[in-house]
C-alpha cells in the first residue's frame, strides 16, 4: 500500500538533450520504497541511478511522471518550495563529503538549522546529538581539514540528519573512502535505519557496500533490471 | 554560529584576497574623496564673512591691464558705496625665494578695515598701518611660516616691478579664509617706483546687499566709452571667474573621478566573482541542503557589501583625518590652504561603496541563482 511506502514513484521519465539528440537517463521507472527501508541502488555509470535519486530528493525534475515522497509530489512544487522541502525532509551524503572547510565540524552540522526556527540553545543541543549519533562528539571544533575521511563523511551524515529527516540520499557515500572508513559509514547509516528509523537511499557501485541494505535494485540504461 | 559568522568567516577565507579588495577598495575611496574635495575647493572656493558685500572692480580687457588711479573718486561718489581701495599686485619674492609662497597687494591702509573687515587685526596694528608708509600687514599663516613679527623688516624682489622693496611689519591679521596674503600701502609702491597714477584693480564695499547689482551697473556704466573700461561683479563672481581660466576642471576631476569608480567596481566585481566561482560546489550544496536562492544572493551581497564598506571606512577615514588634522598647507605646498572633507562629500563617497558593493554582487548571484542543485553537484563528482 502506498501509505506504508516513504516514496511512491510511478511511469517516471527523463531526458536530457544533448544538442540535437535526446538521451533517456530514466524510461518509465516505478518503484516503492518503504519507510525504514535501506535501499542500495546500483548499476553502471550512466545508467540513470544519479538522476533517479536526485529527483527523489528534489533537486532535479523528471520529464515525465509522478515522484511521491511522504505524500508530497515533488515534481509539482516550484524552487522555493522545494527548497524548504528539502531542508524539512531530506538529508543529503555526498561522496566528498563536501563540508565547508572554514567551518568547524559543529557549525557544518549546524548548516542546515540556520534555516529553521530553532534559537541557538536549541540549535547547539542538535547538533551535539547529531555528533554524539556518528560518534565525534570529541572532534566538534575540528575543522574539516583537521579530520580524516571517515570523520568527514560521519560529520557529513551527521549534517544530514540534523534536521531530523525522514529520508536521507547518499551519493556514493563510501567513494572515498578506505575500507575501514567505508564500513565505520556504511555501520552509522545501518544503524540509523535500525535505530532511529530513517529511510536511507543509496547509490553505490560497491557490491560490499550495496551488502549492508535492506534491498538491492539494478538500474540499467534508465530502466530497473531487478 | 549565525547567518553572520557564516558570511564573515566566507569573506575572510581567502585572507590576502579579501586584504587586498579591501586595500584597492580603500586606496580608491580616498583618491575618489581626494578629487571631489579638490573639486569643491578649486570650484567654492570659501568665503570670507562680508563677501556678500564685496565688489571687485577690473579692466574689461583683462585682469593683467592696470586701473588709472583718478577712477577712485568717481566710484566713491556712486550712492550705496561704503569703501573703495586699490588692489595691486605686487609679485614679490621673498629673501631670493624661487617662487612665491605668498601673495602681495598694495592697498588704502584707511580703507582696509572697512573694505576687507573679516581680517582681524588689533588697534595697535592698524595705527602703525596708517602711520608708516613702508609698513605692511601680514597674514598669520606667513608671518608664523618665517617667524615675522611686529617691527621685523624684510625685502621682497618684485617680478613685476624692477627693483625690490623693504617692508615694516605693522601688524598681523587673522580671520580670513587665506591667511596669507601680505597688504601694503599704494602710496608707498606708487612713491617708491615712480608709477603714480595706476593701480591694479579695485575692491569696493557696499552698505546693503540689496545695493549690490545697482552699484556694479553704476561702476560698469560710469567708466563706458572711456580708455580704461571696467568690469564690476561681486566678490563671488570674481572668483569663479578667476577660476575659469584654469580650464575645465571641473570636466577633467569629474572623469578622473568616473575612471576611479570604473576600476573599482571592475576590481571589486572581479574579485566577488572569483570568490563564488571558488565557493560554485559549496553553493550547489547549500542550495542542496534547502538554502533558496535570496538566501544565497543575501549571502554574496553581503560578502561583497562588507567588503566595500570595510574598504570605504578605512579610505574615507584616513582622508577624513589626513585632510582634517593633517597641515594641508605644507602638504600642498601652499596649493590649498583649507581641504574640507564635508558631510556632502563623505555620504557621496560612501554612496559609491555602497553601490560598488551591490553591482559587484549581482553578476555573481545571477550565476548562482541560474546554477541549478544537479549543474552544481555534477562539479562535485
């Protein structure tokens, strides 16, 4: 039933033009991910994973067809409202990392509060708990320079879960990583979903990696494979 | 953290950067204070308290030919004039000085006090004045330039007239808005060098303001269709006249001024761009993480605007203090005696910065605003 699904896609299209050439990042997908669910999305590059999370998570529109997260079509809401959608409902992992290395690993976390209405006691308590759930309560007034990969990507997941989304996308989150590295993030984010209950979908090309979901699906040529 | 520390740590990441921006932004602020002051100086000159009643009087050819002295008693008779006294200019040098530091004129030591009543000078001054004919008086700025005083003697070497003269300091005013012009008898340069009868302008007060424009048609009109035409106007007028024949300043301050400006906003606009170009992945995050795009352009036009206004309060504070506590003479070499930062030009300048800091910002914002979240995380990958 699509009440219990966190994400309903249906008949979901998208081209891009290239010059005088239409390509098909994403032919006619439907799919349904379900809350607490910790989806591993695979396939070769090209084949349209990128495209298909990112419309998930609102930054980018389909061509065609129908992107329900939470109940909220996305492909209808303007930028604005997409924005603030986002901040309220998504938490985003990048492959690298990409925190700002002027700020401290607090205040990177503290990033997306700064929308919200939260006074700054209430913004310091959050963050703090977002530390504390990655386990680098000790680094918060580390700059990003100053801590290694692994810490980089557990302060980025912290960012993403500082505003307690429901969802969070990871593009390639253990890209960069060494192995040891890879498996203390691929461990925050399993436990995340066991623990706290968050829906977290995954683009990897690593098997390993793709090991620690709840479910596995193949994109192949912008269309599901399995 | 705040929305503030956040704009402030971004515009002092690159910290040679953001200290040279706001070094050029400064270095341009004063220059740009620098010329509208100078501007305003050689253009409004100050005026001296009693202007307004002043009439200068030259011949209609030009101010370089001289007045015939028998012209004095026709203008006094012309109702509404309070005082006449000659205006000669005398072109001397002081001790084989190679040029002149200070201006010299030949004038009624009777009329003075009525004539030119701004200069303050004490009793005992103005007696020795009308007693002594190879007296002078001296204003305070000269005198304290080569520690004359009262009873000090001293030549001047004439480059109009040959030969030189000794002069008796009478007394020293203050008061006016040059204090250094030296005033000596007419009597005395007409006796001493055997030129009796001409005089090289003259300077006339009338009772009432409202007198002013009848008086000075009176004095055109009396010396019409004689050999030595005249032209009166008013104190004011004969400045800018004067003024004018310096050129088109005014064109020439006012396009080394737009150039300044030019620069600045190339300068500034360069550097806001290539600090956003720097920060494109880290906007495309933020914008990711559910930052709009005003929030993002407020951040750039902030960043900018803070430079610029860093950069305009150190450039129009050190001109304000340079200009306001600093000897403008010496530093001039006598050029201007006051170089008045006033509040017109300070809010102008400061107007530029503020503008400067808003166009610098918008080429980089409408990049960032057009910079959709995928364009920007594909540079990520």
């Amino acid at each position: 039933m699509a009440a219990e699904n966190i994400v309903t896609i249906r008949n979901l299209t998208k081209l891009y033009r290239q010059g005088e050439i239409d390509v098909t990042a994403l032919n006619n997908v439907s799919l349904d991910i379900a809350a607490a669910e910790f989806l591993a999305l695979m396939g070769p590059s090209g084949s349209g994973k990128s495209t298909l999370l990112h419309i998930i998570a609102g930054v980018d529109r389909p061509t065609s067809g129908e992107c329900l997260v939470q109940g909220v079509d996305v492909t209808k809401l303007n930028e604005s409202q997409l924005a603030d959608w986002r901040n309220q409902n998504v938490g985003f992992i990048f492959q690298t990392f990409n925190l700002i290395p002027v700020l401290t690993a607090a205040e990177n976390v503290e990033l997306p509060l700064l929308l919200t209405q939260l006074n700054r006691s209430q913004r310091r308590k959050q963050v703090a708990t977002a530390l504390e759930l990655v386990g680098l309560s000790d680094r918060a007034k580390h700059l990003p320079r100053q801590l290694s990969g692994g810490q980089e990507q557990r302060v980025a997941i912290a960012r993403a879960l500082v505003t307690d989304p429901k969802l969070i996308v990871a593009d390639e989150p253990t890209g960069n990583l060494d192995s040891h590295s890879a498996q203390e993030v691929l461990g925050v984010l399993q436990s995340l979903r066991k623990d706290a209950g968050k829906t977290i979908i995954m683009v990897t090309h690593d098997p390993k990696a793709a090991a620690f979901g709840t479910r596995q699906i193949h994109l192949e040529k912008g269309e599901l494979t399995a | 953290m705040t929305i503030s520390t956040f704009i402030v740590k971004n515009a002092l990441r690159n910290k040679r950067r953001a200290f040279l921006s706001v070094s050029s932004v400064a270095a341009s602020l004063f220059l740009l204070v620098t010329l509208q002051v100078a501007l305003r100086e050689l253009t409004q000159p100050p005026e001296s308290s009693g202007a307004e009643l002043r009439v200068a009087v030259r011949n209609k050819i030009s101010l370089t030919n001289p007045l015939p002295a028998r012209q004095r008693a026709i203008i006094e008779k012309i109702p509404g004039v309070e005082g006449v006294t000659p205006f000669t200019w005398f072109g001397g040098k002081y001790k084989g000085e190679e040029g002149m530091s200070f201006a010299q004129f030949a004038v009624d030591p009777k009329a003075l006090g009525t004539v030119f009543s701004d200069a303050k000078m004490d009793a005992a001054g103005y007696k020795n004045f009308n007693e002594q004919k190879d007296s002078c008086v001296l204003g305070k700025i000269t005198a304290e330039k080569y520690h004359l005083k009262v009873g000090d003697r001293f030549v001047l070497d004439s480059t109009v007239y040959p030969g030189s003269l000794t002069f008796r300091v009478a007394g020293i005013y203050s008061g006016t808005p040059d204090d250094r012009n030296m005033l000596f008898r007419q009597d005395y340069l007409d006796d001493s060098l055997g030129v009796p009868g001409q005089v090289g302008m003259w300077w006339l007060k009338v009772k009432f303001a409202d007198d002013m424009p009848r008086v000075t048609a009176a004095v055109n009109q009396a010396f019409e269709n004689t050999s030595a035409e005249v032209r009166a106007e008013s104190e004011r007028a004969f400045q800018l006249g004067f003024l004018a024949m310096l050129g088109n300043i005014k064109a020439l301050v006012a396009s080394i001024s737009t150039v300044v400006v030019f620069t600045l906003v190339l300068v500034t606009a360069s550097t806001m761009s290539m600090a956003v170009r720097e920060r494109f992945r880290e906007l495309a995050i933020l914008k990711a993480l559910g930052f709009r795009r005003r929030e993002l352009f407020a951040f750039i036009l902030a960043e900018s605007f803070g430079l610029s206004a860093f950069g305009a309060i150190i450039g129009i504070g050190v001109a304000y203090c340079a200009y306001t506590f600093g000897d403008i003479g010496k530093m001039t070499h006598g050029i201007f005696v006051t170089f008045e930062v006033t509040p017109r030009i300070i809010g102008f300048s400061a107007l530029v910065a503020a503008v400067l800091g808003i166009v610098s910002a918008i080429a980089p914002s409408l990049a960032v605003a057009r910079m959709s979240v995928v364009n920007g995380l594909k540079t990520l990958d």
